[in-house]
C-alpha cells in the first residue's frame, strides 16, 4: 500500500488520501475501511497558514508514505513530522525480533523543507500515532519570537537553503502525541484543545533545538539525507560494536569530514556519543521489557567490564541498572 503525494501550499492530505483509497471525508476527517484497518486520519487548520494531519491508525498491510519534492521554486513551508511507532498488537515473537523492531521503526521527529522528499514506512499491524504539522516561515518565527538566531535556528527561520534535522521522540512529546490522537471532535472546545497541543509539541520540539551548538550549518540534499541514513542502520546495528569512521564512511560514499559533519549537524550529536545514547537506551529496554539480567544486558552490549557498564548506565538515567530493572 502506497500513497504518493507533493506539498504545495493549498494541498489536502486528507481530501487527496480519500480520493486515492475511495474514502469519504467528512469535515476534514476520514474512517480507515475495516478492509484496510482501523483509526483514522484527521486535518485541522489550526490558524491561518499552520495546519496539521494527525494519522492514528492501525493497517492490514505495509504502507510507504512518500512526499515528493515539487518541481516549483523550493517556498516557505516547513514540515515537521512526529512519528511514533509501537510493537504491534498481538506481537508474539521472541524478545530478539521485538528489539529489531524498535530498532527498525524507531520514534523520531523530522522537521525539513518541503523541497525535500521524505518517505516513511509504516509496518502492517502495528498502532501508529502519526503527526505532520504544516507551517509556514513567517507564522513558527512569530510563534518562537527569538532574537539572535543561530545554529539550526537561523537555517530553519532565515536561511535559504535545504534543511532536515532528525530528533528523538521523548516520552514528553509522546504523551501529547498520544492526547491530540484521543481528542473527541464532538466536544465545543476540541478546536482550540488541537491549538494548545500543536503549539505545546512546537514548543517541546524547539526546546530541544536550542540545546544544539550553535554551529555553521551545511547545506544537505536528499542524496546526503539517504547516505546519512544507511550510515545510520549500519550504526544501530550492533551496538556491541564501537564504531569505525572509515568503515561507516565508505560505506554511505561520503568523505569522513563530511560525514562527521552532517551526522552532528542532522541528529544532534557526534556519531561516537549517539552511538553510545544509543547503547544506554537499548540498555534500558534489555532491563526492563526483554527480561534480561544486568550482566546478560552489559555483555550483549559489548561490555566486557560490567562495572565500567553500570557507571555509564547510571551516568544517563541516574539510577542503577539493578535498581531500573526493579522499578515499575
């Protein structure tokens, strides 16, 4: 299942979804048939110029989402997407293929130009909370009313040039992710309820923007994004493994310099430390959701100093990892 769309300014998801799949759209809102799932896909005009698409659904089959960049003059919108994608219900595979697939299907936000293509990948079964906000320069530059700008900032707010930034999904914007997805239409106020939380998922988004060097930014293209996400699997795909810069660079066909570069300045930080955030996480759900001991989870790990691996452990979460596998 695939449906291919190009932003422009005055496109309709949802009116273009219904057309392609034969779906009627009722008030910005459509039903998913019970022959492709269920849920829903909703669009909401939150102010003039910044709209959103909420997709909550779960479907029968795989679906490939694919924006295409429009052939006109790149303009001023910017997309912000929050993906986040859980263990299919009814998942009853070992504890190894459950990990694979929040390594695959990652939670993440990516906010880019519409020039660029995106696609993302939707895996069958499984509960998708969804959102893309659709904004325009000038209304996100009243909104975050920064002085100064610099670093990501400045490229997303002033800058002239293609731009995508990759960000974890926190359990904070999950939660507010997860409350747009449970608002009830019928309710006088659910309008300006979707405004308060687009606005609150803006605010949790640049909050973390912020915290970024403010560094010079390089131009990225849709070629670089793709190299930057092959390097990326190849990084998170054993952990156990300390990463090799020429080994990871020859195989996204990029120079190591540029590498290094782009990697930080798209996902926030050196690839060696998100390497080892990384490690921390998948630590985390070893301990807690996939029954594994403290030692069995350092040594998967590729920690042959299980001491070195309960300080590092401890160092991100502020606990130990005994006691984190003890917590409720």
């Amino acid at each position: 299942m695939t449906f291919e769309f190009t932003v422009q300014p005055s496109f309709n998801f949802v009116k273009s979804f219904g057309e392609k799949f034969n779906i009627p759209v009722y008030k910005n809102s459509l039903q998913i048939p019970a022959n492709l799932g269920e849920g829903r896909i909703k669009w909401v005009d939150v102010e003039p110029d910044f709209k959103f698409v909420l997709h909550h659904y779960t479907l029968k089959q795989d679906f490939y989402l694919k924006r295409i960049a429009p052939d006109t003059e790149p303009n001023d919108l910017i997309s912000i997407v929050f993906n986040s994608n859980e263990i299919p219900a009814g998942f009853t595979a070992d504890r190894e293929d459950a990990i694979q697939f929040l390594k695959n299907n990652g939670s993440s936000i990516q906010i880019a130009s519409t020039a660029l293509s995106t696609e993302t990948f939707f895996p069958a079964n499984s509960e998708v909370y969804f959102c893309v906000i659709g904004i325009k320069r000038q209304v996100l530059s009243g909104l975050l009313r920064i002085e100064n700008l610099s670093g990501p900032l400045a490229t997303i707010l002033n800058g002239n040039t293609l731009f995508f930034y990759h960000e974890k999904m926190n359990p904070e914007v999950q939660r507010v992710l997860k409350q747009i997805a449970e608002i009830n239409d019928q309710s006088k106020l659910s309008d300006l309820y979707y405004s308060i939380k687009t606005h609150e998922m803006i605010y949790l988004l640049f909050d973390k923007l912020l915290s970024r060097a403010d560094e010079k930014q390089n131009p990225i293209n849709k070629a670089d994004i793709d190299k930057l996400y092959v390097i990326r699997t190849a990084l998170l795909a054993d952990l156990s493994v300390p990463p090799q810069l020429g080994s990871l660079a020859k195989m996204g066909g990029m120079s190591e310099t540029k590498m290094k570069q782009l990697f930080k300045q798209t996902f926030g930080d050196t690839i060696y430390n998100y390497y080892q955030n990384e490690r921390m996480q998948e630590a985390g759900f070893l301990l807690k959701h996939a029954g594994y001991s403290v030692s069995e989870a350092g040594y998967r790990l590729g920690f042959s100093n299980l001491s070195h691996f309960s300080r590092l452990f401890e160092k991100f979460y502020g606990i130990t990892p005994k006691k984190y596998s003890l917590a409720g």
